[in-house]
C-alpha cells in the first residue's frame, strides 16, 4: 500500500454535439477533462474524466464564424502559410473543429496533452464506449 499514490476513478462523459454551440460544448468538456467538478481537484494532478462526443458533423457556430472564421497554419518556410475557413474544416474533418477549440481552453502546462488523449470524437453517433454520464 502507497500513501503517496491513490488510483483514480474515472468515468465516462457523454456529450452530443448535435445542435450545441461549439464554445459552450467546449467549455463544459474542459473542466471535465481537468477534473474541475470532483471534490477532490488539485491543479497539479490530472484527475479529469473521459469525454466521448458524439455528432461532430452537426456541429453549431453562432454569428458569421462559419465564413469569418480562418485557421491559419505556418510551416516555418517562406510562403508556408495555409489557410482554411471553419465551414471548410467542418466538411474535411469536424473533429478537428472541436479538439482545437478544447484544447485552446485547457491549462497551458505539462497535463493537457494527457488530458487530450481522454477526449474522443466521432463523427456519428456510433462509438464502443461504455457510459455512465450524460450531458
């Protein structure tokens, strides 16, 4: 028996994405994934849960974002800089959409890549995750 380690208990979160406004889903699914509802939460330990999304294709964006809205990406090479539109990126990979926007809302530190690997998207509403919560 360690005293300095306890296990943790984490359960699964379900959210679908279907007519949810993509900043609002986002915020909820970071606190969970940071543990930040748990009676037990401490900044420096990852103790967040899973969160499985479901329907990322019917995905909702408020105001003018679908158009207005360009994700830049530079390589580091003269003229390396491509540019994609939300609408665009919604019809090429809507999971990418909502990986973006969570983890733009997580802590800047060591834990969020660990947080990240716990947020699984799907584009439907198929998925083999066992699921306790719903949201």
């Amino acid at each position: 028996m360690n005293k300095g380690k306890q296990t943790i208990q984490r359960k699964y979160h379900l959210f679908d994405a279907q007519e949810k406004v993509l900043g609002r889903m986002a915020t909820e699914i970071a606190l969970i994934l940071r543990g930040k509802g748990k009676i037990d939460f401490t900044p420096n330990i990852d103790a967040g849960d899973f969160v499985v999304v479901i329907n990322s294709d019917l995905l909702k964006v408020t105001g003018n974002k679908l158009d207005g809205k360009v994700y830049n990406h530079y390589s580091g090479y003269p003229g390396g800089v491509s540019s994609i539109k939300l609408k665009d990126q919604i019809t090429k990979d809507s999971r990418k959409v909502i990986e973006g926007a969570v983890y733009g809302m997580l802590c800047k530190n060591k834990l969020r890549d660990k947080m990240m690997t716990r947020l699984l998207i799907y584009k439907d509403a198929q998925h083999k995750h066992k699921i306790e919560v719903t949201h």
